[in-house]
C-alpha cells in the first residue's frame, strides 16, 4: 500500500491521528486534527504535543511522552483539547514509541478520541443515580411523616409533623407552612422549621412592595399546583434582589406545593434546598402526593374536631345567588322553594341529594335537574299537590363543597334565586380561609350571619355519635339513603330497588347493609336501656 494511500485511510477516521518526532515537534497528522482544532496545516506544523493541552496537564502529559520515548511502549491519558479558540473539548490520548530500522527512537504515534459523548452518557447515569437515591430517601422519609401524622390530632400538629421532619433531614433546609389570609391578601406563614436567615420573611415584603410580582407560594395557592425554582442563580420565578439574597443564604432550589383535598385548600407548603436542581420531576411528584396527603390529613383532623365538640360550635349562615349553585338555580328556573332533607355520599365519590319541594310541581323540578350538567339522575319519591321530594345524583354543588372543607351542613333552603345554607363548624375553625375556600367555585357566596351554638342534648348526640362509629361506611350511606327515601315509611316512598339504583348498587347488597344497620341499631338502643 503507497503512501496516499495509507493518508488518505487515516483522514476518513473519526478519530484524531498525529506522529510527532523525537523532538517533540508534529510531524504528520491526520485531517480531523485539522477540522477539531481549528488550527490550518501551516499552523499544525512543527506545534509541541503540550500545545494542544491546558497548561494544568502539562506536567503529566510530559511525563508520559518520556515514559514512551524511553521505555514504555505505550501511555494512554484523558485530558481536554484546546482548540484554536480556546475552547476545551475532553479526548482521550494514547501513543505509541518509534523505532528506526537500527532500534533508535524516532518519535510516537498515537490517536486522540472525543469523550464528549461518554462524559455526558456517564454525567446522566450519575444524575440518574443521584436522583433516584434522593427519591428513594424522600419516599422513605414520606412514609414516616405519613406514620406520624396517623398520631397528630390536630392541624397544628399536622403542619408541625410535615416542616420539622421535611428540615431535619439533610435533604432540604427548610420549610413553612402557610395560608392565605384575607386581611394581608397574601400567604401567611403558620408553621416553620429549619433555618432560612428570615429569607421567607423577605419573599413576603418584597411581594407587598411589588404588586405586580407573585411569590411562587402565593400561585402554587392560587392555581392549586405546584411551583418550582431549580436553580435561584438563573430562575426569572425571583426578583434579582431575591436570588441575590437567596444565594448569599446558601440557598439553591425550592418548591411550593398546594396543600388540598378535593377543592378545599388548606395552604401551601414550602421547601428549601441547598442542592441545584434539587427537585426533578420524580421529586416533585413526591410532593405532589405529600401535599394530598396533608390536606387529606388535615381534613380528617378538621371533621374529628367537629365531631368532638359536643357541647360548642359556631353556626354560620352564607348566602348565595350563583347560578353554580344548584338548589339556587333550580329554585330561579322553577320560581319554588326547595329544601334540602339530607344528603348520602355514594360509592363512586358523587352524592345522593334529598330535596323537598314547596309550592311546584316536583316532576317539573326532577325534570329542570336532569338538564343540569352536574346532575346525573333526578327522581320523585314522593307527591302531595305542590310538595314532593326528590332524590337528585350530584357530582358537584355548593353543600358538597362545605362538606368537603369540614362543615357540617345544618340546613339548606332556597327561592326565587337564593339560597341560604347553614352550617356547624368547630370554634377552631378558620372561617376567612372556609369562605376564600367556597369562593373559589362560587364566587357570590356571603357570610351573613354567625353564631356561637351550645348543644344541649349530649347524650341524644352521644348516642348517635356512638351508633355511627359502630356503621362501616357502606352501612351508614345505605341506611341513611333508606332513610330519606322514605323506605321506613307507611306506606312506603321508595322501593328496596329504587333506593339500591340511585346508590348504584345491587338490591340484595342494599338489604345486607340494612340488616346489619338494624341490627346494630336494635343491639346500641337496648343496651343503652340497660345501661
């Protein structure tokens, strides 16, 4: 093979290949040298092998090439190439010893090949390590928050439980917890852990200064998802005066994080990390189902607290006019009153609405309900003249939203358009945070009213509250759908089989959860004759 033609082979490889003489000066050279370096073939020309180096690796390069020259055949090293321009890109080299026909050393040859693309295979299989241990901790670290807020008995206790475990571990700095508060208009902080230099109290006065700036707990809050700050050095989220302030605080990422259940908010939680990009989409997922798991938990202490309170609660009286508000809209289509009897959850998370009418015709009320489109079925149960009732399948109204941020409903009456729902919370309760809650869907609603109420009857309550806890759910919403159905009455309103189709179920499951309601009932109520 002549020499053109072994030159033009060496030019076609994707790696570089170089022959410098004993002397250290380039003697040949392929033509990727040439398109990587960006230097002409004149420049190439007679160039020292450390030229193509950073001068931090001259020392090792150079001790190398003696190694070659002098006795070992062949070195390989990893360093970075300076090109023409100065940027740096990382190869690995390697060379080889010349000899002459004689055994004298003439040189080494040797090839450089670009790991651009392994460094980069192997900084993603580290990120993807790093990132999966820290989901691995922070699920772990989930679980025992969630084993402890099994054992917290208020929503103090809840808020405290989250930031205090979430500030402890070394993954994150710290954490607050925060609700929206009608009197400052912004997120008020409740609980706090860990330690911030105060920077969250900063974040708050730079929002008041600033009205067109929103903090990124302030929208996690208002759009009910979360927001994340990967890297506060870079992150258009802060105002430059944050991300200064935040950097110099050693802070590197952070996230806000709704805390709900269904569509009460509770607050928002916040998190910071000393770690860039600390929160990948795995991570934020985590928090997600942390943040659901808070409002669950906090909604279930919330109900506890109602239910506990035997003696002292506060009634309150809102007033609504919103055309999302059914028994308010129906009431304007049908010019009638309408009056809610009770209501039952059913299985597949809708509700069961009784509704009796006054002075309308119900089929002309059933019939405006089914047009709804949050009203999957509407029933008669019963007619006498202008009177009726009706048992209505909701997937969505203004009681269910009480329900759901732990009020008790009393009682819900509407006409003409308007309709006034009273309700029992605990004395504990946040009541601007009830109604920012509600406002969220129906924007008209108003307090009207509020009272302190005292519940005389403790052992009619205690009873019930007793014989309840005795009911599986499925017992309870079975029972009191019966109930109201009107399938205790004589003669009966409703049939064993309308009552199980508008809970969705079978007749023969319907009267197997009636017979051990009964039975509990008959067991609770001569026992406490006993007694």
């Amino acid at each position: 093979m002549d020499e053109s033609t072994v030159n033009a082979v060496l030019d076609t490889l994707p790696d570089l290949f170089y022959v410098f003489d004993a002397s250290g000066t380039l003697a040949e050279w392929n033509d990727r040298l040439v398109e990587v370096t960006g230097y002409d073939d004149d420049e190439l020309d007679g160039m020292n092998p450390l030229d193509f180096i950073p001068e931090a690796d001259h020392a090792e390069i150079g001790t190398a090439i003696d190694a070659v020259l002098v006795g070992d055949n062949t070195e390989t090293r990893q360093s970075a190439l300076v090109t023409a321009d100065g940027e740096r890109v990382p190869y690995e080299f390697n060379a080889t010893r010349l000899t002459g026909e004689s055994g004298e050393v003439i040189g080494f040859a040797g090839t450089g090949r670009n790991l651009s693309k392994r460094r980069k295979r192997e900084r993603a299989l580290r990120q993807q390590r790093d990132e999966l241990e820290t989901l691995n901790r922070l699920n772990e670290l989930v679980r025992e928050v969630v084993h402890e807020l099994v054992g917290a008995a208020t929503r103090e206790e809840i808020e405290e439980t989250v930031c205090r475990r979430l500030a402890d571990s070394d993954l994150y700095r710290f954490a607050w917890v925060g609700d929206h508060d009608l009197v400052e208009d912004g997120i008020v902080p409740r609980t706090l852990a860990g330690e911030d230099q105060a920077f969250q109290e900063l974040v708050g006065e730079v929002e008041r200064e600033n009205k067109v700036w929103e903090r990124p707990a302030t929208r996690a809050f208002r759009t009910g998802r979360h927001v994340v700050v990967r890297d506060f050095a870079r992150t258009p989220i802060l105002t430059d005066r944050l991300r200064e302030r935040g950097l110099e605080r050693g802070l590197r990422s952070g996230i806000a994080v709704p805390l709900s259940y269904k569509q009460t908010r509770y607050g928002v939680l916040v998190v910071y990390a000393t770690r860039t990009n600390a929160f990948s989409e795995r991570e934020v997922a985590g928090f997600d189902t942390l943040g659901e798991l808070v409002g669950f938990a906090i909604n279930a202490a919330e109900n506890k607290k109602l239910l506990a309170t035997d003696q002292a609660a506060v009634e309150l009286m809102f007033r609504v006019t919103d055309d999302e508000a059914l028994l308010a809209d129906l009431s304007r289509r049908i010019d009638c009153t309408l009056v809610l009897d009770g209501t039952v959850p059913t299985s597949d998370g809708q509700y069961l609405y009784y509704v009796r009418v006054e002075d309308a015709r119900p089929e002309r009320v059933a019939d405006a309900a089914a047009a709804l489109s949050t009203v999957d079925d509407s029933r008669v149960v019963w007619i006498h003249d202008e009177e009726g009732l009706l048992v209505l399948n909701v997937s969505s109204s203004l009681v269910e939203s009480f329900i759901e941020s732990s009020a008790k409903v009393v009682t819900a009456e509407a006409h003409g358009g308007t309709e006034d729902v009273v309700v029992e919370v605990a004395r504990e309760t946040n009541i601007r945070t009830l109604l920012e809650s509600i406002r969220t869907s129906f924007p008209d609603i108003e307090l009207v009213a509020k009272r302190d109420v005292e519940r005389s009857e403790q052992s009619k309550r205690g009873f019930q509250d007793d014989f309840s806890a005795e009911l599986t759910d499925r017992q309870r919403s079975a029972f009191r759908a019966a109930y109201l159905a009107g399938y205790y009455d004589w003669p009966r309103e409703s049939t064993a089989e309308q009552v199980a189709e508008s809970m969705g179920i079978a007749p023969a499951t319907l009267h197997q959860h009636l017979r051990k309601a009964e039975g509990k009932l008959a067991s609770a109520f001569f026992s406490s004759l006993r007694d």
